[in-house]
C-alpha cells in the first residue's frame, strides 16, 4: 500500500473514533434547546407561579445597607390580575394603614424582574427626598422597587436588588405574619432598652466552649441601627422588628452558624439567639460594663489636657446613657437652689495648668471648682478620685446642695470611663463616667 493512502486511512480511523466518542458522551454536554428569550419565558412564568403558590402571600425584612439601617419587615400578597396587597413596618403611618393594594409586573430585560409598578410600602424605601439622616441626603432609605429572579431554594424566592445587588429572600407568609405585624411596634422600646433593667448592655456569643463579649451601643429607631464594640473596633449592626423580638443583619457568625433571630425574654428584658450544640448570642443586661477598656487612662497624670462637659441646655442632656439616677441628682441640686439659680454644667478638667478638677456652673451664683487628685486602678481599669480642695480652700466642706451629687462622682470604689462610638449632634467624642458602687452614670462631650 502506498505512504499516502496509509494516512488516509488512519486519518479515517481516527476520524471516526473521534465521532464514536462524540456520540458517546452527548449526555455530559448542555443540550441549548431553547433560545434566550424562551429562556426568559420560562423563568418568567416559573416566577409568576411562585408568587401566585402561597395562599398568605411572602414576607421578606428588607435590609437595604446594613452599614447604616436597619431591616423592614414587608408582606405581599400576588393576585393573578396583576395586583398586589402589601404591608409594612415602615413608620407609623404604615402601622395605621397597615395594609395597601397597588400593582406588580414581571418584566423581561436582561433577565426576569419583578417590578412594583404603582406606588406601595415598598417605595417608601427609595424615595430620595425622604432620608433618615444627613448622611443620606437624596439617597432615601437606600432601597428598591425591581427585584431580579435568581430562582428558588427550599421554598424561598431568591431575589437580587437592582440598585446594589443584595441578596434578598422572599419567604412563605403566614395569617399569623399578616395578623401580627402591628406587633412590631410594640417591640421597639424593649429594643430601645430599659435602663432600670441595667445600666449597660452587651452582646455575649457562647460558642458552647468560651463566651466572647462585646458592647452593645445605643440603638437608634431613626435609623434601625446599632454598633457592637469590642477591644478591636466597633462593628455594624442593622435591626428589624419583630412581633417576639428582633431580627439582625448581618447575622452573629458562631463557627459555621448564622444567627440573626433573637427572641425576647420579658423577665429580664433580653434577645436571645439560639443555635445548635449550645450556641447561642444575647442581648443583655448588666450594672458593669461588658468590655472594659483603658479608655480611663486619658485622665491620667501626665497626659495632655483635657476637658469633658455635661450641659443642661444642649445634647449631652438628652443623651439615652445618662441614668435616672444622674438625672434626678441633677434635679436635687436645681430643687436646693434658691428660686432663679440652677445649674448649667459639670465639667471635668483633667491636666490643667490649675490642675484636676470638677468645675460646676450656675446660672445666679458662681462656679464651684472642686480640686481631685486622680488615682488609678490597673487591675480594675478604673479610677479613683480623691478630694483636695474647694476652690483652692481646703478647709471648706463640700457645699450641702451638691453633697450627694459629688459624692458619686467621689465613689472610693472608682468611676469607670468609657469612650463612646456614638456622636451627639455634634463631631465631638463622648464619654461616660459611671460610679462603680451605683448607677450613677453621666454623659459628657470630650471638648479638647
């Protein structure tokens, strides 16, 4: 046989053993028996089909950015003729008129969409003239109308935002969901806390081993918003209501567990998450704070001069960490003072050119300045102040109308010091100082 029909003939072989395994193995290959568009056909009536399935409708706590806000609990009801009955828990004109009907549509584009098309709960989330904060100026509440279908698992519908592509998850409603809604907003001052349960409240994650701590700061129902503080930094955390607790985002990681739901305790006013093999996290309470930190170190000797203010007619008055106590001494002082004078400050001066001490300011009499030496405590992380005089005259008794005032701040226990994560309306820090042997707690400005 000759050379060239030789490779012929192997070129044929080789051919057609090519072709043999084509055939064979046409089952592990994508059979593209449909085009794009009937694609997005099929999908638009798979989710056509989803939202019509559930007799109660869905629910889904909408997270728009849980950098800065929280989580809005929505129920929605689909009817076939294009319809949607919806609920929130937006504000309180949404608990009033708790349930709306508007329309929906399922639209093609890129991929299947759904689309509230008339007005609802849920554009209260992305109108951008109605913003929480200043920091959202013309951003709203950073939310969405068009949800993008990204298929179904175990009974949810998957969802992705069309203006930050975030996840969001449409669960099957319950009558209870829809009769319980209203609940939600009888939540929110067990949220907001109490602070006769304790003047602190933390955060503590048991991995079923070890528990880990972490401050759990003021939350805000401005904004549904909250930090979680440890020796780290500060971490955080968006809040939705629910009608037996609250729901968070992102969810407490414990190893390969994600807990986001807590329950309420009315007993002692806790949030519970409960996991499996012991693990859980709570929202608690506590009279002594749940991280202590070298915070207080800034009133030490030899450090820079420092001021912190407490004023009567500004922020620091109304700030949610100043405890009842604090705030019925303050008003003991005003009801010991002759009628017209009151006082308007407490503020400490640590590392002045005069040296320490708690200066109080009066509207009809002068300001008190009381000399303290500042002792500290490393094991406790705390200090200790110590009298020396009343403007510069030692022999001077403290003054009868602030006796028991002063004499928190002159607990022989220590005085913890905290420097806070929140702001009160204006950039500078705030600390609290907080007797060790009361509840006494007193919320200041640091001014340089």
């Amino acid at each position: 046989m000759k050379i060239k029909n030789i490779y012929m003939f192997l070129f044929a072989a080789f051919l057609a053993l090519q072709l043999s395994a084509c055939d064979n193995n046409t089952d592990a290959e994508p059979k593209f028996d449909q085009t794009p568009t009937e694609r997005l056909n099929a999908q638009k009536a798979e989710l056509n089909e989803a939202l019509l399935s559930s007799p109660e409708g869905w629910k889904a706590v909408y997270f728009t950015d849980n950098t800065v806000l929280g989580g809005y609990t929505h129920l929605f009801k689909f009817a076939a003729n294009g319809t949607v009955e919806m609920a929130s828990d937006f504000d309180d004109v949404a608990k009033t008129y708790l349930s709306e009907v508007s329309e929906y549509q399922i639209q093609l584009g890129s991929t299947v969409s759904l689309v509230f098309t008339t007005k609802n709960k849920i554009h209260l989330l992305s109108d951008s003239n109605d913003y929480p904060i200043d920091a959202l100026t013309s951003e709203g509440y950073r939310g969405d109308f068009q949800f993008l279908y990204y298929g179904q698992e175990n009974g949810e519908i998957i969802f992705r935002t069309n203006r930050n592509n975030q996840e969001l998850r449409f669960v099957k409603a319950t009558k209870e969901d829809w009769d319980d809604l209203v609940l939600n907003f009888d939540m929110i001052p067990n949220i907001i806390g109490d602070p006769t349960l304790g003047l602190y409240r933390g955060l503590e994650v048991n991995n079923g081993t070890t528990k880990t701590t972490y401050d759990f700061n003021p939350f805000s129902t401005v904004t549904r918003h909250t930090t979680i503080t440890d020796a780290a930094g500060s971490y955080d955390m968006g809040i939705g209501y629910a009608p037996n607790g609250l729901v968070v985002s992102p969810p407490v990681v414990v190893g390969n567990q994600k807990l986001s739901n807590f329950i309420f305790n009315e007993t002692d006013g806790s949030f519970t998450a409960t996991g499996t093999g012991s693990v859980s996290a709570s929202i608690k309470y506590s009279d002594v704070p749940f991280l202590l930190t070298d915070d207080y170190k800034i009133l030490l000797s030899g450090r820079a001069y420092s001021r912190f203010g407490y004023y009567t007619d500004d922020y620091t008055v109304d700030a949610a960490t100043n405890s009842a106590l604090f705030n019925e001494e303050i008003a003991k002082i005003d009801a010991s003072l002759p009628a017209g004078q009151y006082i308007t400050g407490v503020q400490l001066y640590m590392n002045h050119s005069l040296g320490n001490f708690i200066y109080y300011t009066f509207v009809g009499r002068g300001a008190l300045q009381h000399f303290v030496d500042v002792q500290e405590d490393v094991a406790g992380k705390k200090i200790i102040l110590k009298h020396k005089s009343w403007n510069g005259n030692t022999t001077v008794a403290t003054p009868a109308f602030l006796a028991s005032f002063d004499n928190y701040l002159m607990d022989t226990n220590g005085i913890y010091v905290k420097k806070e994560s929140f702001k009160l309306g204006y950039s500078n820090t705030v600390y609290t100082f907080k007797s060790l042997s009361s509840t006494f707690r007193m919320t200041t400005w640091q001014l340089n």
